[in-house]
C-alpha cells in the first residue's frame, strides 16, 4: 500500500479505505485505463514470494458495484 500511495501521488486517484485484503480507491474515469495495470502490478509485486500472487482488481460506481 506505501507503494502503491506513493505512485498516486502523480494522479487525482486516491486511496480511500483498506478493508481486510481489500482496497477501496476513488478513481477518476479518465485515469483508469492508465492507473489499472499500475495498481495491480503494484499489488502483485509487493513482496516476493515462492508462489505468483494474484489480485483480481474491479471497478464500479460504488463498492457494491465493483464486487
């Protein structure tokens, strides 16, 4: 997540809330395409570990939505 804060920095995108090992971000539209790759490569390569670690990543106007 620091890395993740520290690459949003350079966007209007904002890290809303961490739930459990979920994370709730405020996205504009306009960024998306471009910041998508970015947070789950971001998330995915966190830490090395043994196995590949996946993140699914979804998007919607609100949380429910988005699940």
């Amino acid at each position: 997540m620091i890395k993740l804060q520290d690459i949003l920095q350079n966007y209007q995108a904002r890290l809303l809330i961490q739930v459990h090992d979920e994370l709730v971000l405020e996205v504009p539209p306009q960024e998306w395409s471009e910041l998508q790759p970015i947070i789950q490569s971001t998330m995915e390569n966190a830490v090395k570990l043994s196995i590949p670690l996946a993140v699914d990543i979804n998007a919607g106007k609100n949380w429910m939505e988005a699940k």
